[in-house]
C-alpha cells in the first residue's frame, strides 16, 4: 500500500490490488510515478456524475486522450485509472488555466 498526494496535499491511499488490477488492465499506467504526477498536476479535477463520492482528475496526454484517477473521496483511496477520448459529464471542481496569447 502506498499514499499519494493530489495538487491539494489530500492524501489517497493506493491498495496492492488495486495496482495490481491497473498494472492488468490498464498497462499504459506504467508505474505509480504516472498516478502521482496526474494527481498534482491534473488539467481539470471532476465530480463523477454517477457517484458523488467518485472525484476524476485527469490529465490530457494528446489530443482527445486523457489519462484519468479516480479516487473514492469518503475512504480516500484510488479506486481505478483509465484513458479516455473526453471528459465526462460532472461537477467541475478545479481547471488549469489555459495560457492566453
């Protein structure tokens, strides 16, 4: 088991089985190193529409590829990443300013 930090020094705890079910499934999440730099530098932090206790941070790797955390706020614990094509619906809690020209 393992803790992490977000952009907010709120700490998620990382389950061996839940590394161990993203190292399976999820094999373009490298090391933990990668879920620990998308938790402190997100590009935009989102309330699951589906479960209010589901927060999303997510960090977009290309164009329409995003790279997601999903944390389980109550327990504070990671529960699963993924890549995704768009981001969902849900409550914005946080966005990284985009530069101005």
């Amino acid at each position: 088991m393992q803790w992490l930090r977000d952009k907010d020094g709120k700490e998620f705890r990382l389950d061996d089985g839940t590394w161990a079910h993203i190292q399976e499934f999820h094999p373009e999440i490298t090391h933990v190193e990668l879920i620990a730099s998308i938790l402190l530098d997100p590009d935009t932090i989102v309330r699951s529409n589906w479960d209010a206790q589901s927060i999303l941070y997510y960090k977009q790797v290309r164009p329409n590829r995003f790279r997601v955390v999903i944390v389980q706020t109550v327990e504070a614990r990671i529960k699963t990443t993924l890549t995704t094509d768009k981001i969902k619906r849900g409550e914005v809690l946080w966005a990284k300013e985009k530069p101005t020209d």
